[in-house]
C-alpha cells in the first residue's frame, strides 16, 4: 500500500484503487459518505414499504371481490341451479310415482308444468338398431382324445377350473379316466364347484366341459394333459388376446379370415376400420367405440356374443355395417335388428317417441318396462324447495355482508409495517411469517370503495 500527502488530504493506493481517506486534520470521509447513504437507504426502504402495503392491498381487494363474485354467480347468475333471479326457483314441481309404479316410469317435474295426475300406460319401449353374432361364437371346453385304456391319478394330483371368476380346486386323487367312461371326473368336479352347474361328458372321446343351465356363464379348465387339455381352455373369449388367437378359439361358423395383408377391414356408418392379426379384440373395441361411427362394440360375456349398437335410438337410426376386406363382420356381426319407437298413453293420447325419455307439457317421464295396466304420476308444488333456496340465498347475502363489513371494521395497527431486507435477515421465517400476518390485518379499513359498494348492496 502507498500512501502520500498533499497539503490537508491524505490519499491512499491498495491494489492499484486510490482512495481519499480524510484530512489531515484526522476527518473520516469513509463514515461520512456511509452516513449519507445510510439516510437516502431509510427513503428506499419506505418507498419499498409503501410498495409492499399497495401489493398486500391489492391482494386484500382481489380476495373480497372473489367473495362478491362467488355470490353473484351463484344467486344472481340466472343459469345457475340456486339463482334468486329465475322463474324455477320459486316455481318448483316434484312429480312421483308409487313404489309399485316407479318400476315402469320415472319423472321429473320443471317450472313449466302444473299440478296434477296423469295416467300412464306403455305398450312398447324404444330400442336401438344392433347387430349381433347369431349364436355362441366361441367353441367351448374339449380337450384331445383319450386313451381307451383306463389311465390312473397319482395321489394329491388336482385341476383347477374357474366358474364365473371364482377359482375351484378338483382332487383328481386315485381316479380313472379313460375314452369311454370319465364319470370319476364328473363326481369329483360337482364335490368341488358345486352339483349341477358343470356337466363333464365325453364327445366323440374327448372330454367336454359345459355349462349346465344354472345360471353359470363363463368356465375356464387349467391345463391338464392326462384329460386332454395341454392349456387352459375356455368358454369365453379373452379380449386381451390377439385377433390371430381369437380366431382359433371361434366355432367354424363364426372364424373369421383375413385378406392377403393379415389384416381385417370394415367399415360402419360410413367410417372405416382396419386391423391386423397382431391387434387385440379389446383393441378393436376401443377405437370402434371411441370413433365418429355412433355405434358402442361390446362382447356380451353371458351369451358369449359380440354385439354392435346404435348410439341412436329409435325405429328411424339406422346401421350399416360391412367387411371391406376379411370376414370380421359377416362372420361375427350376421344378426342385424332394426330399432323400434317408444309407444305409449299419456291422459288417453296416443304417443310414439323414438326415445325413452319424453316430455309433456313440462313433466319428462323416463320409460322403463312395458305396462299391462295404467300407472299414475302425480305432479305437487314443491313449496319445501322454494323456501330452502331463499333460506340460502339469505345465509349467503348475510355471510357476504358479514365479510365486508369484517374488511372495514379490522383495526390497522401501524406498528406494524412490511419489513426491510435488513430486518428480515436478522429474524426467523416463522417470525417473518407471524409478523406479515400481523400487518395485513385492517388494510381496507374505513376503506371508502368497499364501503360504497357495501351501501349499494344494502
């Protein structure tokens, strides 16, 4: 450091900067520029303040009119369902039915209908227009030929068969099977699954597997080579499984081929389709029902069919649907049934609807099962639904008013001001947190919008 003198100042060098440190007479110029900084630091630090009050108020205001606004939107908007502004409010209907009755027709009741009864009696419901696999599509339980020679079941050998998703376990300990009798099997599977829902029998040598009528649908056998199942079989399609396995599993009648390309087309309703032997059926399903076609294509487990339905209801929807290339659709898709319309008898008036919904002079009944006598909807003035929407709209009106007038009575304390830079690193969060809090109390007090706006509201 190099320090040199001239006449009453004194000026030093450290690291090449030169630095004027006082008089001669032993002034501190460094305490003095710090001193006049320090007092135009206090005019930013109020500046920042006043910054920060305006951004807190700004908040304090947003929050208020999202309260206002909330009320507004829910008691004074006439589209909403509480709105004190609308006709339906205080001009509400409740239609009913008897118990016996609600099983054919249900209804609802708007502001445009009238106290009353009314008969009703339905003679047919609105279907859609479908297309369906003419019969069972898969082709069941059979396992390979047996040997005619009786073959024997070591100790502690089982077979696991699934009736309708529940898992059963066959002890085939000690029995004997053979191409010509398997009655040994057939006891062991009533003991295990229950008598009289599987009939185990013997076709052309093979082992079949069937449901017997019970009520029982979908049966999976486990592999099992001594009764000639090398796989688990079932009689059920997978729709995870790919087109190429599915169409093994289909009875001859409804095997499905593709073109040269391995593929399938077809279109419905217009829109076109294609899939390779590499898709899954579910995936086939998916994009068919997700499309602009209209239609919803579902495997009905129960019947074991693929089913294709109009989204339209009615005698005059119509569905078209056919293969381009393969057979998916004439094979699986053959059963085609027409649509037909609602028919019914409001108040002795015949009526033909293409929906199952109808509405008459504000009441929407809603069809459910045919009739084979009148049943009676009666329509009352729901006085009950009226008085609990003004009860709210009054809780809602005073909360509101008890919100802004909390806002203008909140007491300021100024002691309390945002907090600098410099106060805020000597303090903890939670002390900063606690001390903010503190200060946003009573920002709009006496504040002279909010009381304008309370005025116009009252």
């Amino acid at each position: 450091m190099a320090t040199t003198s001239s006449g009453a100042v004194t000026t030093s060098t450290v690291n090449g900067t030169s630095r004027i440190t006082g008089l001669s007479s032993g002034l501190d110029v460094d305490s003095i520029v710090k001193g006049l900084m320090d007092a135009e630091k206090v005019k930013l630090n109020k500046m920042e303040q006043k910054e920060d009050l305006l951004t807190w108020k700004q908040e304090a205001y947003r929050t208020t009119m999202g309260t206002m606004s909330t009320f507004s939107s829910t008691y004074l908007d006439t589209l909403a369902s509480g709105s004190i502004t609308k006709q339906g409010t205080f001009l509400q209907y409740e239609a009913t039915t008897s118990d016996a009755d609600s099983s054919y027709v249900t209804a609802a009741a708007s502001a445009n209908a009238k106290a009353g009864s009314h008969t009703l009696a339905i003679s047919q419901l609105a279907t859609a227009s479908t297309r369906s696999s003419s019969a069972a599509i898969t082709t069941g339980i059979k396992g390979a030929a047996l040997s005619a020679t009786p073959m024997n079941f070591d100790s502690g050998t089982t077979w696991k068969i699934t009736v309708d998703g529940t898992a059963y376990s066959v002890d085939l300990s000690g029995l004997s099977v053979s191409s010509t009798d398997v009655s040994a099997v057939k006891t062991a599977v009533d003991k295990a699954v229950g008598s009289g829902k599987l009939n185990v029998a013997l076709d052309s040598g093979c082992i079949t597997v069937t449901a017997t009528g019970s009520g029982v649908q979908s049966v999976t056998v486990a592999a099992q080579s001594t009764l000639g199942f090398a796989s688990s079989q079932s009689n059920r399609l997978d729709t995870s499984q790919k087109l190429s396995a599915i169409q093994s599993a289909l009875k001859t009648t409804s095997s499905f081929s593709f073109d040269g390309s391995n593929e399938i087309s077809f279109a419905i309703n217009g829109e076109s389709f294609t899939f390779d032997q590499d898709d899954t059926l579910s995936a086939v399903i998916s994009k068919v029902n997700q499309s602009d076609a209209g239609v919803t294509m579902s495997y009905d487990s129960i019947n074991d069919k693929l089913v294709l339905t109009s989204k339209t209801m009615g005698a005059g929807a119509t569905l078209t649907a056919s293969d381009t290339s393969g057979d998916f659709i004439s094979k699986l898709l053959s059963t085609e049934t027409a649509g037909q319309d609602a028919k019914l008898t409001l108040d002795g008036q015949a009526l033909t609807r293409s929906s199952n919904t109808v509405t008459v002079d504000g009441v929407t009944y809603t069809l459910k099962k045919e009739t084979t006598s009148d049943v009676s909807v009666g329509v009352t003035q729901n006085t009950t639904a009226t008085f609990d929407a003004i009860v709210k709209f009054v809780n809602g009106y005073n909360t509101l008013i008890d919100t802004i007038k909390g806002k203008l009575d909140e007491d300021y304390d100024r002691n309390y001001q945002p907090l600098t830079d410099a106060q805020k690193s000597s303090m903890s969060d939670s002390d900063i947190t606690a001390w903010e809090k503190k200060a946003k109390v009573g920002l709009l007090e006496r504040d002279d919008m909010l009381q304008s706006f309370l005025d116009e509201l009252r």
